[in-house]
C-alpha cells in the first residue's frame, strides 16, 4: 500500500494525543507513532471509540534508521516531552533518566502497512532528522510535512523535491486561528496549550510560504533573536511587529516548526 492517501496524517510524536485530537476532529484518519508506552496507553483509552471505527491506529515504537530491532529510550519523567532514544537529548538539563526497550521501525515501514499520508507531522527529540532523512526512500511524498527545526532539514527538503516553506513559532499558534470556512476536512477549533502542532497544509497562512534561501534567512534571523543577539531594544520592536503582522520569525521567544509543501 504505497499510494498516496488524501485523508490520512501520520502524527509521528503523538505524545499525550492532542494533534491526533485535532487531526480526528477534522475528519482525517490518522496513524500515530509513539515510543513512551504509557502515552500509547493512555492514549487507547481516550480513542477507543475511534480506534473502534478504524480511523487511529497506534503504533508503540520508536521512528529510527532501522525497522525490526530493540533500542534504548530514555523517559524523561519532569518534561515527559524531552523523552528520546538520545541520552543526551532526552537529560538536558540535568533530568533524571529511565531506560527502557522499545521496538524501531521507519517511515518506510509505516507506508508500507498504512500507505502515504496527505501530511506528516514529526516532533520526536533528536530524531526528527532520521524522519526527513528518509522521505527521499518513499514511492511517493506526503503533500505536507512539519518537523521541529532542532537541526537544519532544508536542503534535505529539497533534495526530496519540496519547494515551500513555511515557518511557524509554536510559542504563538494563537496568532494563527482555525480558519473559517476550513480550508483541510471539517471545521475544528485548536486547544491551545503547550502539546499542540497548529494548522497544516491549506489552512496555514497563505502569504507565509516561502523559498528555502529565504526560509533559511528567517530561520537564521529568528535563531540571533532568540539567543538575544544585538539590540534588547531592537529585538522588542521586531516581536512587537511579528505579532501584529504574524510574522513569527521575528518573534525570537517559542520554538519553531518547519512546513514544506510539494508545490507540484
């Protein structure tokens, strides 16, 4: 099955399932991946109806380089969201670490069994790069992709084909409401909090696209701001102005996502 599937998402990172929530809401299937069993536990129990009529699916591993084998994932239990197969990522700081074996599989593997997502969404610490790293090995692209700028995905990006870009500051999704009329599936408004993705696809700002040379700049220019580089006074005109004009590059507090879109 290796079609491209115009209703389905892959929320890779499902965490405590709140962009599954909202991608279900709208009507999507959704296949969702997940390494931390107690999230995937949790999560069947808030979905089980869902999971009933057949539109989530919950795979309990951990997205690697290699399909089939066990690997050490490390639970971060005071920022459960830092969880990784990194040791280093996962205890930045100085948290406390529990080990545990996880199956892997890659993005191959699931296309394979569940077919090509419309969009896929990546948020996994430390290894959102393994996620673009293998797009270029699938039959077809996912129309949309969205993964954490932890490292630099763009020229990845293009070689795999994508041409857009789209930078969004996750600190500041309320900046960016349901659209309505909605422009992907049925109308759903977003539960803001600290878990969530945003908007995807269609629905994100259509004046926010962008080349990768100058969604790299942005991405640059927001990466000085946020390690407070140059004027204090500067850097808060520059905030104040992204927030009025929804350029949030300029905003250099939050964190950033990555979209890109296959034009063709």
């Amino acid at each position: 099955m290796t079609r491209l599937s115009s209703d389905l998402i892959f929320d890779v990172g499902l965490h405590h399932g709140d962009d599954a929530d909202f991608y279900l809401r709208k009507g999507f299937r959704v296949v969702a991946l997940e390494a931390n069993p107690e999230f995937c536990r949790r999560a069947r129990e808030r979905f089980a109806t869902e999971i009933g009529e057949g539109r989530l699916a919950i795979v309990n591993k951990a997205l690697d380089r290699e399909a089939g084998r066990r690997a050490t994932f490390y639970l971060r239990a005071d920022k459960d969201d830092w969880s990784s197969l990194d040791a280093e990522m996962a205890g930045r700081g100085g948290g406390a670490l529990t080990e545990i074996q996880v199956e892997t599989t890659t993005l191959g593997s699931l296309v394979e069994e569940h077919g090509v997502p419309y969009y896929l969404k990546v948020d996994i610490e430390g290894a959102d790069e393994h996620a673009v790293e293998q797009l270029a090995s699938l039959p077809t692209l996912p129309n949309y992709v969205s993964v954490e700028a932890s490292g630099d995905p763009l020229s990845t990006f293009v070689r795999c084909g994508y041409r857009s870009f789209q930078i969004v500051n996750q600190g500041y999704l309320r900046l960016f409401p349901s659209p309505s009329p909605a422009r992907e599936g049925k109308y759903a408004e977003q539960h803001y909090d600290d878990h969530i993705s945003g908007l995807f696809g269609r629905e994100l700002d259509p004046s926010g696209w962008a080349d990768a040379a100058t969604t790299a700049r942005r991405l640059a220019k927001w990466r000085d701001l946020n390690d407070k580089r140059g004027n204090a006074l500067v850097r808060r005109a520059l905030k104040n102005f992204g927030k009025l004009t929804r350029r949030s590059w300029l905003i250099g507090t939050g964190w950033i996502d990555i979209h890109a879109r296959l034009d063709a």
